[in-house]
C-alpha cells in the first residue's frame, strides 16, 4: 500500500511574512486611492501637489535605474567586453526600474486612465512631455534589449537573432533616451526659481541630475551584483566591481566640485551656515552620497574589498536618493508654506512597490538564464593536456 505524498508547502521565513504584509498593505490603499480619490489617500494639496509618488518612485525611480544606459553604454558602444558578464541582471533592473515608475505615475495622475495622452495630444513646449516620451521610449527599448533572454529560455531563436542584431542601434537609441530624460527631470525644476530653495536650485540642475545618474548607475550595478551573489548564489565579480568602484569615485568627485563651485558663485554656500531644516538634510545628503563614499573609496584596502564597495554603493544610493527628494519636497516646502509628511498611504504604496520589484527580480533570476550570458569558454584540449602534464611532473 502506498503512502500519500505529502505536499510540502513553502518555509515561512521573516522576509516572505514581512513582503506579505507591505503588499496587502498596498493593495489596501490601492483601493483607498481609486476608490476614494488623493485626497483621501495623501497629503497632497493645492499649495504642495508633488509628494512622495513623485519625489521618490518617480524621481528616484528613473535614477535608480539609470544603471541599464551606463553598462549597456560600456559593453556595447566603448567595447569594455569584460563587464558583460554583469550586462543582462543590470538591463533586467533597469527594465523593472521603469516598468514600475510607469505604475507609479497610475497612482500619482488624477486621472491615470488618461496617461496615454501624451502619445496623441503633443505639448512639444513642455519638459513634461518631453520626459513622458522619453520613459515610454526607454522602457519599450529595455524590454526589446531584455527579450532574448526570455527568447533563450523559450527556445524561440528566430527572434533573438534577429533583436541581437540590432543590439547596437538599440543601445545607442537607449542611451540618448537616457541622457535626455535623466537631465529633463532636473528642467523640470527650473521653472520655479523663486520655489526652489537656494541650496538646491540652480541653472545647472539638468546637469547635475545627470551625473548623479551615473553615479548611481555604477552603484546600483554595485550593489545589485553584491545582492546577487548573497542571495542568490551566484559568483561575485569582485574585479569588475573593483573597476566600477574607480570609475564611481571619479564622477563623485566631478560631480562634488561641480557642486561646491555652483553653490559658491551662486553665493548660495554661506547658507550652510546658518543652520535650520533645510541645512541639516543639504548637509545629509552630502555626507551620505559625497563625503562618506568618497572617502572610503579612496581607500585603498576598502576600494578593493567587495564590503567596501558594497558599503560605498549603498551610502551613494542613499545620498542621492536624500538629495531628490530635498530637491522635489524639502526644497519646496518654504514657498509652499507647508510641511509635508507622506500619508501612511503614501509609504504603503511605494513600499508595496519596491517590494514587488525585488520579487520579480528574484522570479526572472531563478526562471531564466540571465546570469549565464557569458560563460568562460572550456579551455582547448591541447592546453589541458599541458596542464595536466604540468600537475603531474
């Protein structure tokens, strides 16, 4: 007699019960924000209408995944062939990056229905628009650069053959997208000259927004290789981790005289001391995103230990993820007259969010082959031979 089988149902560990409890707390205020409208769901108002949808799963949504244009850029276009190994989990990032600031902006919009709008009725005046095109064009090129992955694991080679071919124009296209809206969300602040607080608003905004997302483009591809092998097993490429930690504290430090030299001719720097709510996050994000990870990555012992950079990468992240959101509610608040604190809708759909992005994350790296696209080729017979030769003598 046989005995039943039985069905073994999966370990409840902290992070699964924690991962389920932010996504029904999201769905949750889904159902509050589009059945009962903003209103009832942030505290957002007429004097303050961006809040943390905008400042963060916007803002810092498209700059987290600015790590797709910078490796594409470095692989297929400056030929540096030795980051190709890192190439496809750093698109398939950047890909979910944009997929989910697209849902984002369904909860930001007052009437998400109309989000296509943009594809008929054209505002070429508008940065807005500008910004709209570029994402939808970037998120469809990510998904045809992230596709014959799936293709690979479908079996289905007519399709990727012929999307690798036109893999260069692809990447080309992609990073031109890239520079133009990752510069056009800083223009978006440069219309209000007399909102924007001092110590953030400047003609250079485009700029700056630019080269901080470089910046966390090498520090997310940092950290997402550093978070991979943990959690996934695979083996950390500490070489090419130690090549973009060097490449990451260049553009800090550009970025960081760039900075200080803007805030002085501006005569904006002698704000710093005199102390009040905006110096004291102006001067978080600083220490967080310039000064800490500067200074370890000038290190040489940190610079090439995989904790150091891991570290590096997450301070840089953090600083810069503080720095857009001081430029899109901190920065705003004075000439509002308010002080904003995000509903606790606000954060249950944003943390809902992030939350879903690393599980498809981890469904696309345990269901297809993106950590195989660059397997070290088996060395040729004559040469084994020689090194068994070699052991044996």
């Amino acid at each position: 007699m046989t005995m039943p089988t039985r069905i073994q149902l999966p370990k409840l560990t902290f992070w699964k019960a924690l991962f389920v409890v932010v996504i029904l707390l999201g769905l949750y205020a889904t159902v509050i924000r589009f059945a009962r409208g903003l209103g009832a769901s942030t505290n957002l108002s007429d004097d303050f209408p961006w809040g943390l949808w905008v400042g963060f799963d916007v803002l810092c949504g498209v700059m987290l995944a600015a790590g797709g244009f910078t490796l594409t850029a470095c692989v297929y276009i400056f030929n540096l062939q030795r980051f190709r190994p890192i190439v496809r989990p750093t698109v398939l990032t950047a890909f979910l990056g944009y997929a989910l600031v697209v849902v984002a902006l369904l909860f930001d919009l007052g009437r998400s229905y109309r989000i296509w709008h943009p594809l008929v009725m054209w505002n070429p005046r508008s940065v807005m628009f500008e910004v709209a095109w570029c994402v939808m064009l970037y998120t469809t090129v990510l998904s045809l650069e992230f596709a014959p992955v799936v293709f690979e694991r479908l079996r289905l080679e007519k399709p990727r053959k012929i999307l690798r071919a036109i893999s260069i124009p692809l990447v080309i296209g992609g990073v031109l997208l890239s520079t133009l809206h990752q510069s056009s969300l800083g223009s978006l602040y440069l219309i209000v000259p007399d909102k924007l607080h001092p110590l953030w608003y400047t003609p250079l905004l485009p700029v700056f927004f630019f080269l901080s997302a470089i910046a966390i483009g090498l520090a997310m591809t940092i950290f997402e290789s550093s978070m991979t092998s943990k959690h996934f097993g695979k083996q950390l490429e500490l070489p090419l981790l130690r090549d973009l930690g060097r490449a990451l504290v260049v553009v800090l430090l550009v970025y960081t005289v760039l900075r200080l030299q803007n805030l002085y001719h501006r005569g904006a720097l002698k704000l710093v001391l005199q102390g009040g709510y905006e110096t004291r996050l102006f001067l978080l994000e600083v220490l967080l995103g310039l000064l800490a990870p500067i200074v370890l990555l000038l290190i040489p012992r940190a610079r090439r230990s995989a904790g150091g950079l891991y570290l590096a990468a997450v301070l840089t992240i953090l600083g810069f993820i503080t720095n857009r959101l001081n430029v899109s509610i901190t920065g705003m608040e004075v000439s509002a007259g308010v002080r904003y604190l995000p509903k606790w809708t606000e954060l249950a759909v944003t943390a809902a969010i992030v939350a879903a992005g690393f599980a498809v994350f981890g469904l696309a790296a345990k269901y297809l082959p993106i950590f195989d696209d660059h397997k070290p080729a088996a060395p040729p017979p004559v040469f084994a031979e020689a090194e068994l030769e070699h052991v044996r003598s």
